[in-house]
C-alpha cells in the first residue's frame, strides 16, 4: 500500500511517503504554504487581487499593510478571513475586501497582479513528491492541517485555541 501524509503547519508543511510492499519511506519538510504565499506577496508590484480560501495566517497582516501603502489591494471575503475574522480588522490593514463574485469579475479584468492562496498548494507538493523520486500515485493520502474555529468578538485565535486546549472534553465542533 502506497501512502502519502502531509502535516501542514504554520512553519514547515511534512510530507511522509510510505510503501508497506517494500517497506520504504522518504520524508520531506519544507516551508508551509503560509510562508511561500507571504514570499510570493510580498514580491509582488502594483495593485494585488487576493482570492482563495482562508489559510494560517502568519506574515499577511504585515506584509497587506505595507502594499497598501503604494498600492490598491482587494482581497476576496472568503481569502479575508486567512487575516482575520472580523472585517473591520482586515480592512485596517488598508486592504479592500469584496464579496467572491466581485473579486471573480476583477480577476478576469487583468488589471491586477492577482494571488490565489491555499494552504493546499497541489502543484508544490507534486514537485516535492516527484523529488522523492516515487509517482503521484497513493492508495492513500492523508492531509493534516489545525483548524481550531472561529473566536468570539474580543478573544484572539491564539487565546481562544490555547482555551481550547486546556478543555479536551468541550465541544467546541458544535458552532
């Protein structure tokens, strides 16, 4: 059996090949996909579309607000929340953010350098497995990546995931 886990983190993304025929496994670690998203950002000139899915969002406060100093940046609601849940707080990075179908209609404009982000980067991690020097081919595939939900207004993710934590029992998927 052909298994291929991927661990995504906020630092480094691991990728675990194993084959229970022979009995070999090869491992990667790499940067995790929030880095190469902010790498990509913040290489980026002139006006920026972001759209996609929320993901860890490490460095993308930072790195928005220091764009929209000289530039415009609109950012889909849907990739927003990769910044933070509360709109208001996305938009005090200097960010614009538009509704999934705006950003849709802006990203066929060309007008703007455009970015999809994702914590799932299939392309990349294609790559890395035929760097290991086995096929895109898996019995199974397993993907790991830490969602701890949504905070209440007031209490930050890292508070809220920390709570979480310290509560095994509470049903905190209920939401």
């Amino acid at each position: 059996m052909k298994i291929l886990l991927i661990d995504v983190g906020a630092g480094t993304m691991d990728l675990l090949y194993f084959d229970t025929g022979p009995m070999i496994q090869y491992k990667a670690v790499v940067k995790s996909p929030v880095i190469t998203v902010a790498e990509k950002l913040n290489k980026m000139d002139g006006n920026i579309l972001i759209t996609g899915v929320e993901m860890g969002g490490g460095s993308m406060s930072t790195i928005l607000s220091e764009k929209t100093v000289k530039n415009e940046v609109i950012i889909s609601r849907s990739a927003s929340v990769t910044v933070n849940h509360d709109m208001e707080k996305v938009r005090s990075t200097g960010a614009i953010v538009v509704e999934d179908e705006e950003a849709e209609r802006i990203r066929k404009s060309g007008k703007y350098n455009h970015i999809d982000i994702s914590d799932l980067e299939q392309e990349r991690i294609n790559k890395i497995v035929e760097g290991m020097g086995v096929p895109f081919s898996f019995d199974v595939i397993g993907l790991c990546a830490q969602d701890h939900g949504v905070s209440e207004p007031g209490v930050s993710h890292l508070d809220y995931r920390h709570n979480i934590f310290k509560q095994p029992d509470a049903a905190y998927y209920t939401r």
